[in-house]
C-alpha cells in the first residue's frame, strides 16, 4: 500500500553521522548547489511563473554575505490572482477522485526522496540546520505526502456506510474538500511544514495558496517544483512570496480562502485565528509555539537525561518548536544533572553547517541575536548563573553570521519571565523543585501546551506524568530527544492551549480529515453511486 523509499531513511533520530556514503553525497551536495545560489525565483500562480517589481533577499544565516536566493516582494493583487486560479483549478481536482489525487502526490514524495541530498543541502544555506536535520527536514515532508494517501486510502477516501431506517433508503457519511486553502509556514522547518499542510489539503481534494516564510522561501518553492513534475495540474498548487503583513494578510481577508493553516508564532497566530472567522465561520487550523518542559527526577539516569535534554534544547539551535527550553530537576540530583549537561553541552561543535563537524549552526536572524544577548543579560541581572555559554560566537568560522553558544543557565527563581516566554534560541533555564508534583505544576502554568518530557524510572512516576502534564507530545526517558523528534505516522504532533487550535494533530491519523466537510447523503429506491 505505502511506497517505499529506495535508500536507506534518515529521520530526526538518526544519530549516527558516521555514514560515510551519507557525508560524502551531502558533501557533494553542498558543492553542487554552491553553484546555485543567489538566483531569483518566481511566485507561481496558475502554473505561471509571476515576477514583481521588488525582490527581496533570502541571504544566509551562515554567512550573510551570501544570498541564497531571491524572491519576489508580491502584492496583494497578486495573492488575489493565485486565489482565483485556485478556485478555478478546484472542481477538476476535486473530480478527479483520491486514488488518481494519491498517485500523483505519492509520485511527488518520492521526487523529493530523490532530490533529499540537494534539497537539504539547500535548506542548509537558507536557515542554517546541521546535515542530518536539513535532510529529516526534507524527507519528513516526503513522508507527511506518503502518510497522509496512506490515511486516505486506510479510510477508503473517507466514505462511509450508515444505517438505514428502511429497506429503501440507503445512507452514507461523505467527507468532501472545501475548495482552496491557504498555508502559512514558518521558517523552521521550511519544507515539513510547508509540504505537510499542503499535503493534508492537496490530498482531501482542496486546492492551496501557500505562502512560505520570507526567511525560507526556497524550500516551499522547491516543494511546489516536485509537485508540478509529479503531474500535479496547473492552479491546483499556487506559490506567493512576500511580507505577512500584506500577503499573509490578503490571504487572511480573502472571502475566495475556504480554510487556513497557520504554524508560527503565537502572537501572529491568534490575531489570524481571531480574524479569520470574523464574517464567515471557516475552519482555520494553527500550529503555534511551546515554552517545552522536561522533568528529571530524583529516580532518573542522569547520563540518559543529559544527552536527551542537551538534544533537545540545542538541536537546530533550540529553534524548533518542541526545544527543551526549560527544565525541572528535583534538588537532591540537581547538582549532578547540571555537572553532566554542561560537560556534554561545552562539547558542542558550533560553527558552519555545511561543514560535517559542526552539529549546532547559526540562528535565522539579527532579531534572534538580540532577543538571545537580551535574555543573558537579564539572567545575569536577575542573579541567574550561566553554567555554560552565554557569548555569541565571532571567530573566523561565525563572524559573518549569528552564532549564540548553547546556554545553559541556573539560579533564576521559577517565576522568571524566561521560564515563560518562547525565544527560540539556544537558552535552556533549569531550575530545582522539591516534587514532581510541584514541576507538573510549573510545567503547566504557561498558556502553551505543545510537547514535555520525563526522565524517570520510577513507574508510578511516569504514570502521573501522563495523566498530569499538558501538552500534545509527550516523552518518557527519550535519549535521542528529551521533548522533539516526531515522525509522520509515529509520533503525532500539535499542541494544547495556546500552543494550537484543532486538537488534532500533524503527523497522526485525525489530520486529513480537518480539510473536509461532512456530508450526508440519502438516497431513496437505489444503491448510491460509487464516490
Ligand atoms: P512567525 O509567526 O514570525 O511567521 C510565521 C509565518 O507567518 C511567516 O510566513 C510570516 O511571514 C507569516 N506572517 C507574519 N505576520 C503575518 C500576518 N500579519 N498575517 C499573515 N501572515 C503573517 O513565525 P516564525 O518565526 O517563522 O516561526 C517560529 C515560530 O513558529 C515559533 O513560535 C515556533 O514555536 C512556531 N512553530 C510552531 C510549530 C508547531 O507545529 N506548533 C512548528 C514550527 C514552528
């Protein structure tokens, strides 16, 4: 039923770098689409590319010398033309039925399975992730493409039976597109959550919109690039670059949008997420930060504990949406937590990604400098230590980019504001409790619910975890990754409170489904006809 990848899969838990076949094509990657870079693409509207005046630069976080790409500053009529060619590309895609719809996306995963190596080494330049996030990254979005026809297919296109009150009467339940979503994606993870939602959509029947961040534009194009030499038609996948607050915003506005799904910021998310149904109920999917907790208890492995919590907290330099970005250990092995953690995060090899010897990279932009210089202050002033880190790194291999040393910083009463507040850099607080009941509790007093974890070996322990914390992602005793590490199909992922809206998560098996609308169908005399 599902296809099948032809080479061995990376994911996001795949530690081992030593794969010498692995490094060498990354590396031979890089050198190829070095030759690439600084380009200008297009927006793609109804299958045509589309210019603008402006463009904007998508320079490197690695070296801000080096322009990765160039896009187009589009407009806000623009966004009303990618709208119409999707309305008017809606009802041949809809008609075309789910397993025509499948085949052509499962082609197009495997396209991206194929391009992996170039893919990722692009996402590289663009937002700065080590070699085996950016090629997760990329096969993650394959994989959301295969899952989600999978899911389609699981659920024979989501028709289904019901009872009937008569022998003449024949009913059943009929889950059908809406028309055209819009898909809002954020930098991080700049082909998985461009590709996902778009995925769930495209496979519902729906056609999209999708505008990427402008941090990240090229990942989403080259999404849209598999797509069309997959055979998915004209209009179906339109593609516009420019700043949120104009095109998002448009998006936003548009009475011809029939849905959205949003993942960013909470901030950008619930001003959408309020606005979206102002005249019109239509459903709106967001995906938004987390403030992630771990727990280490006074039963937990320390050395396992370490090496999960340090994974998390600095992988992709904390800037995924599940960083470790706070941790609780009970006093009585505070001291020999924070001793392992920081031996294992003064190990770090910082500096340029493309380069196989550096595991953390630079974060996206000048504002996360600030915001992770600001923090550090702050700790400092407030009577925090900082056991390790605390600089931004400006040698000869980081001065031309952002590179804040992996932070790890105790001391800070529990009601710190950096215990609360997201910043997506690499800045880890810990702080001691008495109980596991009082971390619960710290652990639940924020207005985000999106992933946590557990180090424990105490049964009775883990069960309270589970029944207590939330948070839509859960971990216990996770050395590859104390609160990240999801995997279409294995690890379901949204959030809780103000960290997402549907309660159902990516990745996971109730997905699909929130891009249809129920219909009921009754028919009198005859059996229905095949759907
Ligand atoms: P962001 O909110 O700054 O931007 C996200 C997207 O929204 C971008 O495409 C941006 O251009 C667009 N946007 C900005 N203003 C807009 C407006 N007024 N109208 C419409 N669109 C607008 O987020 P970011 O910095 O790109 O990403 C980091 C954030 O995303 C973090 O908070 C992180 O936790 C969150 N995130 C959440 C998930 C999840 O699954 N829950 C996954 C990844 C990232």
């Amino acid at each position: 039923m599902a296809t099948t990848t032809p080479r061995m899969k990376i994911t996001y838990s795949t530690l081992s770098a030593d794969n010498e076949e692995l490094q060498s094509a990354f590396d031979a990657a890089v050198e190829k689409v070095r030759g690439e870079l600084g380009r200008s693409y297009p927006m793609i509207i109804g299958g045509e590319e589309r210019a603008a005046e402006q463009e904007f630069e998508d320079r490197s976080p690695i070296d801000t010398s080096i322009v990765v790409s160039r896009f187009p500053v589009g407009t806000r009529p623009d966004v009303q033309d990618a709208i119409r060619a999707a309305r008017d590309a809606f009802p041949a895609w809809r008609d075309l039925g789910w397993r025509k719809r499948i085949e052509i996306l499962r082609r197009a995963a495997d396209l991206i399975s194929e391009r992996q190596f170039e893919y990722a080494a692009l996402m590289t330049f663009e937002v700065g992730k080590n070699r085996l996030e950016s090629l997760g990254d990329v096969e993650e979005a394959a994989d959301l493409l295969r899952y989600y026809s999978d899911e389609m297919e699981r659920n024979d296109g989501f028709v289904r039976p019901m009872g009937s009150l008569s022998d003449t009467e024949h009913t059943r339940s009929v889950l059908k597109p809406h028309g055209v979503w819009a898909v809002i994606s954020p930098f991080n993870f700049p082909m998985a959550l461009s590709g996902g939602p778009c995925a769930g959509a495209l496979i519902a029947g729906n056609t999209v919109v999708l505008k990427p961040s402008s941090d990240a534009p090229l990942l989403g194009y080259k999404f849209g690039e598999a797509l069309r030499d997959a055979g998915v038609p004209d209009g179906v996948f339109n593609f516009v670059t420019g700043p949120g607050e104009t095109v998002g915003a448009e998006l936003q506005e548009n009475p011809g949008i029939d849905g959205m799904v949003f993942t960013g910021s909470y901030e950008v998310g619930m001003k959408l997420y309020k606005s979206f149904t102002r005249d019109v109920p239509r459903p709106i999917i967001t995906e938004m930060g987390g403030k992630n907790p771990a727990i280490v208890t006074a039963t937990a492995d320390l050395d396992e504990a370490a090496e999960g919590v340090m994974r998390s907290a600095f992988g992709f330099d904390g800037q995924k949406c599940s960083a470790n970005s706070r941790v609780y250990v009970e006093r009585s092995v505070a001291r020999d937590f924070v001793d392992k953690l920081v031996e294992r995060t003064r190990q770090i090899a910082v500096g340029d990604p493309t380069q196989r010897r550096n595991w953390m990279g630079p974060v996206i932009n000048q504002r996360a400098v600030d915001k992770f210089e600001t923090a550090v202050t702050e700790a400092k002033g407030d009577g925090g230590t900082i056991a390790v880190g605390g600089e931004v790194l400006r040698d000869g291999d980081t001065d031309r980019g952002y590179f804040p040393a992996p932070t790890v910083v105790t001391g800070l009463p529990t009601s710190h504001r950096l215990f609360r507040d997201e910043l997506f850099v690499p800045l880890l607080v810990v702080g001691e409790v008495d109980s596991l009941d009082e971390a619960l509790e710290l652990s639940n007093q924020t207005e985000y619910g999106l992933t946590a974890g557990i180090f424990s070996q105490d049964d009775a322990e883990i069960r309270r975890f589970l029944d207590a914390i939330q948070a839509g992602v859960v971990y216990v005793n996770r050395r590859a990754g104390a609160t990240t590490g999801a995997w279409p199909g294995v690890q379901s992922f949204g959030g809780w409170k103000g960290s997402g809206s549907s309660g159902k998560s990516g990745l996971g098996p109730y997905y699909v489904q929130q891009f249809m609308r129920e219909q009921s169908q009754t028919i009198i005399g005859q059996e229905p006809p095949a759907a």
